[in-house]
C-alpha cells in the first residue's frame, strides 16, 4: 500500500457506538470504508446522526447487506475488487441485553454471536489467502472488554459483582472472540491465516455520551489501565487515531485496556 494512501476500512458491528464513531470519523477524514450491516436503513441513519453528511456516505461508504455470522457476506464486505482486499478490519459484533426476571436478571439476545462471527471473519480470509496468497492481509482490531484478562486485574473491585455474575455470559462470549483471533495470528504465516496482525481493545464499562476526547488512561494486559467507565464515542476515536488511520502503528498486535 502506497505511503500517500489512506488505509481502506472494512467495519463488523457498525450498527454499535464504539465501531460507529470509529467508522464515522474515518469517512470525515476521507477513508474510502466498507461496513457489514442487517439493516443498512439503521446504520445510514446511526451515521448521519454522528455528522457524516449524505454526501460523504455516497462517496466513501459501501454497505453490504448481510449477517456477520456467515463467511460468505463477511467475503463480500473484505472485497474491494476481486483483487484486492481491505487494509484494516474493525470488529466490533456484540449482542443486545434485556432484563427479565430470572437468576442473573439479564437475557442476551444471542450469546454466542461474539465467537461465531470472529470465526466467520477468520474462516473468510483463510478461504481469501488459500486462493490468493499474493493479496496483502489486512489487520484486525476486536472490540472486547475489560474483566476477563488472563494477568492483572483491570477492573475496580466495585465492578466486580457486575463482571461476573450480570455479564457473566457475553464475557464468556468475548473470551472466545479474543482466543479464536489469538489462534489465528500465532500460526507461522499470515498467508494461511489471512490476517497480518491481530489487536484487541478492552475498553472498561460503556457509556453514552459526547466523551471528554482526553484524559483516556490507556493500558496493556501486562500492565492494565484501571477504572470505572469510558464512553463509546472515546473509544471509538481512539481506535481511530491509534489503530486505523495510520498504515502501520504502535499498538499494532497488542492487547489494550481503555478506560477513564
């Protein structure tokens, strides 16, 4: 990819806060982006409600209909040309809550959707190398969550009854979300696996909001940040500016901890 280039942008989940406010600040920063949707009459109008004008969905935005569950619309959304592929992939699939009344008061409308759609995303570009092995592979940010680190602890102790007993089930989805890419960027070769480098951003407790656009402690699963909340719209632009606008950066492969 040439250096004057602006990296192309393929987006899974975008329908969400985080991966909408990183999708929409790439498209006014003039990042040609593709996104995955169910309901492209949802995320247009999540897009314009984040400032993207109709003239900037129109020229920079591709929408591609489809579920991020099976590999073949998730092939379709990676495509550029028959040729050549995206440069970075955002995932950021997640599955909606609903309180009920039962033991752990929260229903999930799929808890399983985190694992399986990483391995339809990983399953599609292995399927992508195995055919062209020349086509460069694009790197791939997850979007996944604080609380289920395997070192330090990264959540505040006044977290901890939320983190494991209310979200117990989507955290256990977002664990094998972060396993399937680990597994899949530490074989040899990214001509097998497809994917140049995998990164994984745990931001803490989202909130809604406008985001301060500072003051974000930024951490490592080494070395995690430990707080209580950040808001979508922060973590999404800093995803943004640290790991999608640039070709190359510092945080490329890491596990990161966001939070306030």
């Amino acid at each position: 990819m040439a250096s004057a280039m602006k990296p192309t942008i393929a987006a899974l989940g975008a329908s969400g806060g985080c991966v909408g406010w990183a999708l929409a600040t790439a498209l006014k920063d003039g990042h040609s982006c593709r996104a995955l949707a169910r309901n492209p009459e949802k995320l247009t109008k999540s897009l314009l409600d984040k400032g993207v004008s109709n003239e900037l969905l129109n020229r920079n935005l591709v929408i591609v209909k489809g579920n991020a569950k099976d590999k073949n619309d998730v092939k379709s959304l990676l495509h550029i040309s028959d040729y050549k592929l995206v440069d970075k992939v955002l995932f950021g699939v997640g599955s909606s809550a609903k309180l009920q009344f039962a033991l752990n008061f929260v229903k999930f409308d799929d808890s399983k959707v985190c694992g399986s759609s990483m391995s339809a995303l990983i399953t599609a570009l292995e399927e992508i190398a195995r055919n062209d092995a020349a086509n460069p592979k694009p790197q791939v940010t997850a979007i996944s969550t604080t609380g289920i680190s395997s070192g330090p602890r990264d959540v505040t102790l006044l977290f901890y009854p939320l983190y494991h007993w209310l979200l117990a089930v989507p955290h256990e989805d977002k664990r094998h979300m972060e396993s399937l890419l680990r597994q899949a960027t530490r074989q040899n070769s990214p001509k097998q696996t497809g994917i140049s480098a995998g990164t994984i951003v745990r931001p803490s407790l989202l909130t809604d909001g406008e985001g301060e656009s500072n003051g974000i402690m930024v951490g490592t699963e080494a070395t995690p940040s430990v707080g209580y909340t950040i808001s979508r719209k922060d973590v999404g632009l800093w995803i943004y500016q640290n790991l999608l606008k640039e070709a190359d950066t510092k945080w490329k492969g890491e596990t990161i901890t966001l939070t306030r």
